[in-house]
C-alpha cells in the first residue's frame, strides 16, 4: 500500500512537473481542491470530451446535446431536491479539528476488514498453488469468518442507519464509529463531535443587494439543465421515445473532504446523458446503459480486471436501481462513473413547482405520460485521473537505464508526433518544419530542436507522445526518416510521404469509436 501511495505522489508531481495539471492560483500556494488544466492536460482532457461526445452523439441517433448555463432559477434545486437533501454527514476530531465524512469513515472501516480477508486468501494461494479452493477457504478458514461476520454486521447497521425512516440517522452514526474504534487518522483519538449535515451548494447572489438580489446556486450536477431542457428539445427536435440528451459541463460542489488529487475537486466538469424513456422499461434500459458504459471505458485497453461495477446499498431519493463503474486506482477500485435509473422523480419535480406540463405523447399507445430517465454521469476529471495513474511507469530498460513514460491510448495523447532535425544544420530543421506544416492539419504535432535524441525522446516519453520522426543526413537523400514507436521503442524507416497513413488512423478519435460498434 505504502508503495501505491508513493506511485500516486509520482503521478501527482510528474502531473505538474509536465504541464498536465497546476493547483489553481499557484502563486497564492493554491486553492483548496481546485485545479487548473495546463497545456498538455487540456489536450488530454478535450480528447477524453471528444471520445465521450462522439461515442454519444455521433454514434447514437436519438442522442443529442445541449449546452445549459451554470446559473439556474433557484426553484429548480427546491423542485430536484438538493436545498434540503444535498447534504453529507460530517463529523470533527476535536484534538486535530480536522472534519470527515461520517459515512465514509465507516465505509473505510469496512474496507479494511475487505482487505484483511483478502490478504488471508492472497496468503493462502500462495501457499497451496494450484489445489487452492477459494470458496472452501472462505467457507472454513476462521480468521476470514471471523472478519467475514464484522463486515457483515457493519454493513447491516450501516444501512439501517443510512436508510432509517426519516434521513439518515445522525447518531446512530456517531454510536456506529463509536463503537468500531475507528480513530482520527491525525490526531489517533475517538474525541469526536455529534454528526451533522452538511449542505454542498455553494451560494451566490444575483442582482444588486439594493434591488433585493436572489441568491442562486452554482449547480451541483448538470443533470437539472437537461431535465428543464426537456421539453424544449422534445418539441424542437421532434424527439420520440426513447431518446438522450446529453451535457458536459462544470459543477460546483462544496465538498468537505476534498483530498486525493483531482479525484474530489469543488469544481469539477460532468459528463452527463439523460436517457428518456417509456415507464416500465428502465430496468431494461439501465442494464443495457450498463453494458455500453463498461464497454466505452475497457475499450481504452486497460484490461477488464481493472473495472468493476458496485451496486448502490443506499438509493439517493430519485432512484429505483443505481450503481457505479470502479476504476483500479493507485489508492483502491474508486468510483469513475454512475448509472442510475432515476424514475420520473426530476421531471414530476419539475412540472409540480413550474406548474408546467410536463410530459410526452405517446404515438403509438395514444397516451400520454412522464417519462422515466436512466442517466449515465461521469466526471472528466476522474476519468483523467484513472488514465493517468493506469499510463503511468517507471520502466527499467536492457541498458539500466529508466524512463518514465506515459503510455497514453494514442487516440487521447495531447500530442501524436514529435519532428525532430537530428541537427541544427544542414537544413534539417527546415525538412522537419516542412514535415509539421503538411502534418499539423491531422493531428497534433510538436517540433523540437534543443538537446541529444534521446533526452528528446525521454521528454516526449513523458508527455505519452506516441510517435517520435527524426530528419538525418539520409532524410535530405531520399526522404525518408527514422519513425520511433513510443511503447516498444523500436524505429523503423518510412517514407515522409507515408507518415500521415501509418499515424493517422492510430490516433484519431475515430479508431476508438470504430471499436464500439
Ligand atoms: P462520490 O460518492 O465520490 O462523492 P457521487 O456519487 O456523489 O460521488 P455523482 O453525484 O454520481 O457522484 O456524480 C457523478 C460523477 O461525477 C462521479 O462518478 C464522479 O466521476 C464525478 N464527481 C462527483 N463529485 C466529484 C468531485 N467532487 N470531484 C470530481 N469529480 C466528481
């Protein structure tokens, strides 16, 4: 574990270190939990949009997007429920005063007694190799029951309390770290206070104050946008069910522990598609939306073993079915994504506080009603993060050497090739700037003159830039140079003239989404 946190420092500082992501207003020694994209990140990250649009959009014919404002009427988080339940459980260590999330302490509780299991297991097949049977193991081995039954107790008083009647049950959850010894991880003491909710909009006003200014909110999800949207987009794009709209933009949320990097950030970017459809037919839906998330995201070539799906315990008071697609980061399976079936609940929300109606007829029954929603929400950050842990590595090579490289799927890379003149005489650089002015209309090229070859190509390593060119002695003869493939490192000569051929196809966008359908 130590070790995975080290990798994750890493990753953190060679995210800074080359350009990928700054804490915001560096110089003022930033900006709790707010970060600022640089500009090998923003390539990155508009590449993770483009993917994430395209495959919606462009590959689904009754999908299409919208662009709604940050700003909305204030009525709108009254109707979707966030001014009174958008809150999380917080509770403080009165000798370090630091605040936590009371529900993810206790969830933390219970991963430790997951990982103490799973450590018995990892020990026991190595000791019986290939004769071990995991399921007896489990089903007999006294250490794993022992644990088995703490987690288990746990996870039932746990959502007892998270589900009791009226909202969650503050002090149930206070009895619950009470009682499981759990202890500040800075202070190590059990002084805590009571738990209380705590509300993530953050607030501002609009208008004047002399004119009785409103205070609106910084919107929590993206998702309201589109459901005050759907009308307007049903009617003016002559929509039938089933259809999508989709949004990807900022939202605002005041988290309270804002750790981890760009994993928990208090302004963050949404991915967000709302799937509306006849009622009766989400469990259906929700399953298939399930299927073609998990596939957009093993589509990258991270390997399947790193993904898993977690079904949601607790329902959030607009869902009948939710669960999340988990990434293997550096720090555990960590939440990229949320599908969930979502009922009507946003949509009769909304036409009880406009007074408007809101819903679809239906052509075919000759019916009208109010459709049901899957949504699938993912965020942008996150996605950037688990890329970047997965493509990160220290590599040791034949010679001794190392080199970080990051091996970035080609298609989301910030930059596709580096041009670079062997020297600076000779008219190489001019050959090589001939090369970029005919290259740069495809796909995203560097030029690079300064240092050895191989400092060049170590920099390049770094920022994941697939392809490396060199213009020689020989390039001037006959046109050729040496194409330098980042992950296997092997060169090979090829004509100039077929460089956009062999590269083009390998980093375009299209090549992912070709693979989905
Ligand atoms: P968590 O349980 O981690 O707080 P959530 O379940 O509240 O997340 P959703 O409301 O389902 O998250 O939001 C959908 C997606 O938006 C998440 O899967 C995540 O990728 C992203 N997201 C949510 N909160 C943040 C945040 N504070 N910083 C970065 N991304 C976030």
């Amino acid at each position: 574990m130590a070790q995975q946190e080290d990798v994750f420092k890493k990753i953190v500082s060679h995210c800074k270190e080359y350009g990928f992501v700054f804490p915001s207003s560096d110089i003022y020694d930033g900006l709790g939990a707010v970060y600022d994209y640089g500009q090998n990140g923003v390539e990155l990250k508009n590449n993770i949009k483009q993917y994430w649009w395209q495959s919606m959009v462009l590959l689904h014919e009754n999908i299409v997007g919208i662009d709604a404002a940050i700003f909305m009427h204030p009525t709108t988080w009254k109707a979707s429920g966030h001014v009174d339940a958008f809150n999380d459980p917080l509770i403080d260590n009165r000798d370090s005063k630091k605040r936590y999330r009371a529900d993810v302490l206790i969830e933390e509780q219970m991963a430790k007694y997951e990982d103490k299991i799973q450590k018995e297991i990892e020990k026991a097949q190595k000791r019986f190799g290939d004769s071990f049977d995991e399921a007896k193991f489990r089903a007999t081995n006294e250490r794993v029951l022992e644990n088995q039954k703490k987690y288990d107790d746990l996870h039932h008083r746990f959502q007892e309390v998270m589900n009791a009647p009226g909202g969650i049950d503050l002090e149930g959850m206070k009895q619950i770290i009470l009682d499981e010894g759990i202890v500040c991880p800075i202070s190590g003491t059990r002084n805590w206070t009571d738990v209380r909710q705590f509300n993530l909009m953050f607030k501002t006003e609009m208008g004047s104050t002399a004119d009785g200014a409103s205070t609106i909110y910084l919107r929590p999800e993206t998702a309201q946008g589109i459901f005050v949207n759907y009308l307007n987009v049903q009617k003016t794009g002559r929509m039938k069910l089933p259809f999508g709209i989709a949004q990807i933009g900022k939202a605002f949320r005041n988290e309270i522990v804002a750790r981890q990097f760009i994993f928990r950030m208090r302004e963050f970017e949404q991915m967000e598609m709302q799937f509306f459809i006849q009622p009766g037919t989400e469990l259906d839906w929700f399953a298939k939306w399930k299927e073609t998330r998990m596939k957009w995201h093993q589509n990258l070539g991270f390997g399947a073993e790193n993904y898993r799906f977690h079904d949601h315990d607790k329902l959030a008071h607009y869902a009948n079915a939710a669960t999340d697609i988990e990434f293997h980061m550096p720090f555990g399976f960590k939440e990229v994504e949320g599908i969930h079936s979502r009922t009507n609940f946003d949509l009769s929300q909304h036409a009880k506080y406009s007074g408007k109606k809101i819903e679809y007829f239906d052509p075919e029954t000759n019916e009208s009603y109010t459709p049901y929603v899957i949504e699938t929400s993912i965020g942008v950050d996150r996605m950037f993060l688990s890329i970047m842990c997965h493509s990160y590595e220290e590599q040791l090579l034949p010679d001794g050497q190392t080199r970080t490289v990051l091996h970035l799927p080609a298609a989301l890379a910030p930059v596709k090739l580096a041009v670079f003149p062997l020297t600076k005489k000779d008219g190489m650089p001019e050959k090589a700037q001939e090369i970029i002015n005919e290259l740069r209309f495809h796909f995203n090229c560097k030029y690079e003159e300064k240092d050895q070859i191989g400092k060049r190509y170590r920099r390049m390593d770094a920022i994941g830039c697939p392809y490396c060119v060199t213009v020689d002695q020989q390039t001037l003869e006959d046109n050729t140079v040496t194409l330098r493939d980042r992950d296997t490192m092997e060169q090979k000569r090829v004509a100039i003239s077929d460089l956009r051929s062999i590269i083009e196809d390998k980093v375009s966008i299209t090549s992912l989404l070709k693979k989905l359908l």
